[in-house]
C-alpha cells in the first residue's frame, strides 16, 4: 500500500516537473514573439504610407482617364486564378497558418487554380494536396525584403500578361490588433477600377502618357501591396504566436496548481495510512 | 524662391518630409525637375539620379529607382521603390552586387528572365555607383 502511494506521489512530482519545463519554454516563446512584434509592428506602420500613395494614385488615374485600355484592367472569363498566399514559417502560433490555409480554400473552392506560396507552411500545405505550384522559392516568409516582393510582383504580372492566370489574389492575414488577427482575401489583377463620372476629365498631365505611366505603376503597386501584406502577416504571426504561448503558459499554471493539489493530497493519504498501520501495530 | 511641400516615400518608410524649391528625378521618360505651381503632374521613374532644393537653397543628391513622382494640388510626392541619399550610399555593398551581377551576366546558360534580371541588377549598382562616386561623402 505504502509503495503504491509512494510510486504516485513521485509520478505526480515527474508530472509537475515536465509542466513546469513546458511553461518555461512557452513563456520564453511568448517573450520572444512580444518583442519580434514590436518590431513587425513598426515595419507595418512604415510601409503602410507607400501603398497607401500607390493605390490613391492609380484609382485616381483609372477613375479619370477611361480613353485608354491597358491590359491589366480586362476582365476575362476567369478560368484559371492564381493565389499568392502567406503563411507562416513555423507552428505553434495558434490558428494563423490554419486560418489563412483555409480562407484560401474556400475562396478558392470549385476553381482551378495555382498557388505561389510563401512561408515555409504555405509550401508544405500546397505540396502535399498536389495543387500546382509557380515556385517554391519563397520559403520563408520572415526573411524576405522589398527586393523580393518586387520580384514576386514581376513574376505574378508576367503570368498575368501571358494569359496563364486570368485573376490574381492575394490571401492574407492582416494585422487589425495585438488581439484580433483577421486572414483576408484581395483581388490584385485585373485593377478594380471605379467607374469615372460621366464629363468629368482630369486635368492631370501625365507624362509620356496615362496608359504608360500606369502600365509602368501596376507592377510597383502589385509590389508595394505584397511588401505591405507580408509586413501584415509577419506582424499577425507575432501576434497570434504570442496569444497562444500567453494561454499556454497560463493552462500549464492551473494544471500546476491542479496537479500540486493532487500531491498533497496523495501525500495526506500516505501519511493518514502510516499513523493508522501504527497505531494498528500498537494496539495488537 | 517660392517652395511647395514634397514627401518622399519608400516602402521602408518616409525619407523625406519638408518644403522645397524644386526636386528633380529620372522618368521612363527622361530628366524632369519640378517647381512650385507646377500643373497637376504624373509620372513613373526610371533609374537614375535625383536632387531636390530644399528651402535654404541646399542641394541634396540621391540615387533614385522606380516608382512614381506626383503633383496634385501643388502636393508633390515621390514614391521610389529605393531611394537612397549620395552620403549614406555603402560602396562596398555596390561594388558587391555589381560583381554579382557580372558574374552572374558571364554564365552563358542564363534564361532571358535571369539575364534580364541580372542586367537591371547591374544598371541599378551603376547608377548608385556613379551618384556616390560624384556627390558621396
């Protein structure tokens, strides 16, 4: 009996032990992600004014000036779209690598489709389910530049252009709170623009000519809104790592405390059944 | 000399935030420089040098690469996807990627993606080569 109280009070104490050793590595995961935040954060606020000028710009241009076509405002029938989705690096950050998988994947539903994944856990999802892929190169979210995401908006335009994808959408997760992370869907291609008002013409000048300048502006706009998008998601990453290290650091707290409880009560009960052998002893 | 208020934008951030006298960059088109009540203007950018004219008349150089220059209600922004003034220009890492777009030019199996990437790589370590060699520190 006394062997049996023993062996679990000691399996409760290896329990607590491991719990323990669990919540300091998640509170230091948690440590890390606060601070990494802190910096995501600065990054979305810089890059935010640039896109913001960028788009302003082009719906001004697109909104005003109707005499030209450029073909990266023809709507096709849309038989094939392709996805540029941005997931994360590593797990362990709550839903944020499922969420935005899944938004995808309704978004996406009944399509055919390709994918340029970024993020280490974007490419691992679409490889495995066999969707095709433009590249795998962008495997990891966390380290790419602005170099890159102009890149990234070049290779996507030139699809675009060659009629291999007839929609351009970006999936996201945007970065509305240190709580609230939000997994989104945008349409880049074809540029959505707002129908001018009849007789009205702006009285911009531009140079050479609108339909040039804003063929030559898509691209850095595509560029300018994957740059921003990954800051987002990056930043959203932080986020969302650090809620669910911060829930996890406190769950490992209570079952501490559940499992403390526990022992002393096991130890409560050795000591009880000790005293009774005893007196039992002494009586006989 | 009159002044009007010019932002310069990358998506690092604001470079530049202040009244001007004038500002000029390379377009698709060319060399233009822009002055105070100028029309309603817009342009995209090639690669090249720019300069503007702040308020007390100094002149400060830059290299500048993509993007667009704007002027709407006497407002002019820059938005250049580098931009980067003579002075804080790393040679070193010029001389770099220079050397890494020329290595990367002399392989002969290149892809006419690949080679036309490395060529803007190369046109880009130039000109920023060449702004910091006249007007760096």
């Amino acid at each position: 009996m006394i062997g049996l109280a023993a062996s679990s009070m000691k399996a409760i104490k290896l329990r607590i032990k491991s719990v323990q050793s669990t919540m300091q590595i998640t509170k230091a995961m948690e440590l890390v992600a606060s601070s990494k935040l802190r910096r995501a954060k600065e990054r979305v606020e810089h890059s935010r004014p640039y896109f913001e000028t960028l788009y302003e710009t082009l719906f001004k241009i697109a909104a005003a000036d109707v005499d030209f076509d450029s073909p990266y405002l023809a709507r096709r029938a849309t038989h094939r779209r392709l996805y540029i989705v941005i997931a994360g690096d590593r797990g362990l950050a709550g839903g944020y690598n499922a969420n935005i998988l899944k938004e995808t994947e309704t978004d996406a539903a009944g399509q055919e489709y390709l994918v340029l994944p970024i993020g280490k856990k974007a490419v691992e999802a679409f490889a495995r389910k066999g969707v095709p892929l433009v590249t795998k190169e962008y495997d990891e979210a966390g380290a790419l530049s602005v170099s890159d995401s102009f890149e990234i908006a070049e290779l996507v335009c030139q699809r675009f252009l060659a009629g291999e994808a007839d929609e351009i959408r970006l999936c996201f997760t945007q970065f509305a709170s240190m709580l609230t992370q939000t997994a989104t869907v945008l349409p880049l291609l074809p540029f959505d623009a707002p129908k001018p008002a009849p007789g009205r013409r702006s009285m911009m000048l531009y140079e050479p000519d609108s339909k040039t300048v804003f063929d030559a502006i898509i691209p850095e706009y595509l560029a300018g809104v994957i740059y921003g998008a990954l800051c987002e998601s990056v930043a959203s990453e932080q986020g969302a790592r650090r809620t669910a290290m911060d829930a996890a650091t406190q769950n490992a707290g209570a079952m501490i405390d559940h499992l403390n409880l526990y022992y002393n009560r096991a130890r409560q009960a050795a000591i009880t059944r000790e005293i009774t052998e005893i007196v039992a002893g002494a009586g006989s | 000399m009159a002044v009007f208020p010019l932002k310069i934008v990358t998506p690092d951030g604001l470079i530049f935030e202040g009244p001007v006298q004038s500002v000029s960059c390379r377009s698709i088109g060319g060399q233009v420089e822009l002055m105070a009540r100028h029309i309603d203007y817009c342009t995209a950018l090639g690669m090249g040098e720019a300069h503007i004219t702040t308020a007390d008349g100094a002149v400060r150089r830059a290299a500048c690469m993509g993007g667009m220059l704007s002027m709407i209600g006497g407002q002019c922004r820059l938005l250049a996807t580098t931009f980067e003034w003579a002075e804080e220009i790393d040679r070193a890492r010029v001389e770099q990627s220079l050397a890494r777009a020329e290595t990367l030019l002399a392989q002969n199996d290149l892809d006419a993606e690949q080679r036309e990437r490395a060529q803007a790589r190369r046109r880009r370590a130039l000109v920023r080569r060449s702004v910091a060699e006249r007007w760096g520190a």
